[in-house]
C-alpha cells in the first residue's frame, strides 16, 4: 500500500487514531489529524505525531479540512453522521476506519477476529494465549489494547493476529477479510449509536461472518439469538452450545467441553480448574476452543491456554475480600446482558450492585430478573441512576442513589455484611464520570484497596 502524494485526515486523536496517523506517515501519506478537544493539545501523543510531521487540527471541525482530503481514516467512536462527513461521502472522498487501513497495509499475517456484545475481549486474550502456547507468534489486540494499525507496516515475525472487533469498526471495513471469525453473542447495546433500531446492531455484528477469505471459517457462540439470526448464511459455520450435543462444533458436557470438527473425530477439554469463574465463562470456552482448533492450534496449547488464563482486568475481577465482603470489579459490563451474566455466578441475595453511568439508550428490563434473585442493595450513580431506578425498583429491597463511585463503595461497605459480595457491574457507559470503563475500573479498585485497615 503506497499512500504518497495521498492527503490522508485522520478524525480522533486516540490510539486507534494516533496508530492510523503514524501508519499513514510511513506509507508516504500527508497525513492531518483533526480533533474536537483541544486539550489534547499538550498531549505526547500530539507532541510525539508533530515530530513525524502530522498537521494537528485541533478545536471545531471545520468542512474544508475534510473536502481537501484524498482519504479519510475515522476513529472507533466518531459518528459516522457528522456533517463534515457526510458532506465529504457526498464528494465522493473515500471513509474508512483504522482497520480497514491496517488491513490494506498488513501482509503475511493471518487474521482471526471476534466480535459479539459480551465476552469478545475475553474470547480474544484467551485465543492468543492458546495459539502461543502452540508455538504460534500471535499479536493480540484491534479493539483490546493495541490497534492493529501499530503492527501493520512492520508485522515482525508474527502469524496470527487475534483482534477484537467493535461494531463500530465493522461500519467503516471495505475489503477487510479475517482467515477465521467468531460472533460470541448479540444482546441489546449501543442503541444510542443505531438510532434505536437494535437490527441495525445487529446486523453490524453479523456482518463479520460475511466477510471471510475463501475457505474461511466461523464460529458461532451458544445462544439461541445469535443461532437465530445467522443461520442461513453462506458460511462454514461452527455451532457451540451449553446444552445440546452437536455432530460439528463444540458443546458443554457437564464441566467438559467437547469438540467435534464435523468428519467424526472427537476431542474433550475438562473445565475443572480454569482460572475465570462464571457460566458465560464457559459460552466463552466453547467459542474460544473451537476457534484454537480450526486455526490450528495443539491440543497440548489449547489445553494449556484453557488453565492458564488469568482473565482480564474490570472483567469480573477480585478486588479484594474485607471484614468478609468480596469485591468485585466488572467495570466493563457496559450494558444489561453483561451485568446480568456477572449476577447469575453469585448466591442468592447476597449482592450490593453498584451501577449507573451514561445510558445507552438500551433499557434495563434485562436485568430485572437477576436483580431480583441475587442483589440486596441497588447503588445507583451518574446520569442514568433516575431510569435505571424507575425499571428497578421494585426488584430489589433497597435502592441507594450516590453522586460518587467514592460514595457508593463507601455506602456499600457500610451496609455489607460478612459473605455478601460488593459488585462494580454499571450496565452503563462510563463517559459521564470517568474517561472510559477502565479508568472507572481501576478507581474503584483505588477506593476498595483504601477499605482495607
């Protein structure tokens, strides 16, 4: 991919951005960045991008920015409904997103991508984790961690590259193909993105599926939505399932996963002993095994990688136990589904929920019923605590409306007794409050790790 004599505007000084902006540099583009906040101003990132030569347009979006540009590379998160962008798709300027660009510049690296609501960052790092346990060089990241623009130019002696892959990153691919894919699982989100309309989402979603190399193949998580809306497509599906046998694909056997590749040969992962705990840790299994064994990997890695994985942070992750208390740090449970598999691990009324953030426009009726079985004190902070208070209230015996995180864990240790368990699980976005999910996480850690006396 040659992009000199090519003005290149990259909208979003983030990582995903700031990775196009430098890929774009050694390609040969003239490379711009344009940015709404100009605090971002005194950032290294936007210190580091001027030493390399990139314009910073920084403050309101001006239309002649975007009109003078050959190409223009959109961050994850940036409305695709701008009216700087529309104005330029009217002009025929060509929109993609960071992998998309990646891809275009990537060469001899094989693709596995896994998108899905819930469990796609998980399904992700314990993928790589399986390949590299079977001697596999895997670069892990897309949507988790490091954008795949940041290996493109340069892809070492890497042969996988296992990317989570967002909606959002989905709405602005061209020709991007994956070796092999997995959808996890649909549940409502980002409703706020699509306008409301949750096929939309949907769709967006599924549409990975469609786009595999000749040959590719896919797997499809276990529930019944997703089996749903995917059957049909002119793909080589895979399906797993918590409760049925399958002749081709991977389904649970008590706590032992087995794996069938369709020509009758069959394989048996134990569960016993895996480091991350919950039943949709174990939908995630299935996925993630499935996938390990269709790109390649051992048995002896896939076996390996399957105990060996820590999980991630702000995934359900121990805090730590107080007086008794448990806590437990699931800041990335942006949205109902998420929080509802999280509460469904716990004993029955013996949960303090704190929850709440920026709304996104999905409803909270999902939760009712896991609220209503598992949670004792509902702590309600940011700007959705009103609504979610309106949906929930009548499911749990009290409800604690806080103005800080601070607040609410303060409450919640107050009122916790010994055995119950202090959960972070949002439902929500965190951009109200925090900068995103981890920083919310990482300062309810602070919060709790200050309890201990």
């Amino acid at each position: 991919m040659n992009l000199t004599g090519t003005r290149v505007l990259v909208v979003g000084l983030g990582r995903s951005g700031s990775a196009a902006a430098r890929l774009c540099v050694s390609l040969g583009g003239e490379v711009g960045i344009v940015d709404a906040k100009q605090e971002v101003e005194k950032s290294e990132q936007a210190a580091s991008l001027r030493k390399l030569g990139v314009e910073l347009i920084l403050g309101p979006h001006r239309s002649r920015d975007f009109l003078e540009a050959d190409m223009i590379v959109v961050s994850p998160g940036v409305p695709l409904d701008l009216p700087e962008l529309e104005n330029a798709r009217s002009r025929d300027i060509e929109i993609i997103g960071e992998l998309e660009l990646a891809y275009r510049a990537l060469e001899g690296v094989k693709i596995a991508a896994v998108t899905g609501t819930n469990g796609k960052s998980t399904v992700t790092s314990w993928l790589g984790k399986m390949l590299e346990d079977s001697g596999f060089k895997v670069f892990t990241g897309g949507n988790l961690g490091s954008p795949l623009a940041e290996i493109a130019s340069d892809p070492g002696d890497f042969e996988w590259a296992v990317i989570e892959v967002s909606s959002f990153q989905l709405d602005t691919l061209d020709t991007f193909q994956a070796d092999a894919a997995c959808l996890v699982n649909l549940s409502s989100d980002h409703l706020n993105r699509y306008g409301g309309d949750l096929d939309k989402y949907y769709r967006s979603k599924i549409s990975l599926l469609q786009r595999l190399v000749p040959g590719g193949k896919a797997v499809v998580g276990p529930d019944e939505e997703t089996i749903s809306r995917v059957n049909g497509l002119n793909a080589d599906l895979y399906f797993t399932s918590m409760d049925r046998e399958l002749d081709k694909g991977a389904f649970l056997d008590g706590d032992v996963v087995v794996w069938r590749d369709g020509s009758g040969r069959e394989e048996v992962y134990p569960l016993d002993g895996i480091r991350v705990s919950g039943i949709h840790n174990k939908a995630n299994a299935l996925c993630t095994i499935a996938m390990a064994r269709l790109i390649g990997a051992g048995m002896d890695g896939v076996r390996s990688g399957l105990m060996n994985f820590d999980g991630l942070p702000h995934r359900m992750e121990p805090v730590g136990k107080i007086n008794g208390v448990s806590y437990f740090n699931d800041s990335k449970a942006t949205n109902p589904a998420a929080v509802a598999a999280g509460l469904s691990g716990f004993e029955d009324g013996s949960v303090l929920l704190i929850a709440g953030g920026r709304d996104k426009g999905t409803g909270f009726k999902e939760l009712s019923d896991q609220v209503a079985r598992k949670v004792r004190i509902l702590l309600l902070l940011g700007e959705a605590a009103d609504s979610m208070e309106e949906e929930l209230k009548n499911k749990v015996p009290l409800v604690i409306k806080c103005k800080s995180l601070k607040e609410a864990v303060m409450e919640a240790a107050s009122r916790a007794r010994p055995h119950d368990s202090v959960l972070l699980s949002p439902a929500c976005a965190s951009y109200d409050q925090f900068d995103n999910f981890e920083h919310r996480g990482d300062v309810f850690r602070e919060i709790v790790r200050s309890l201990n006396p």
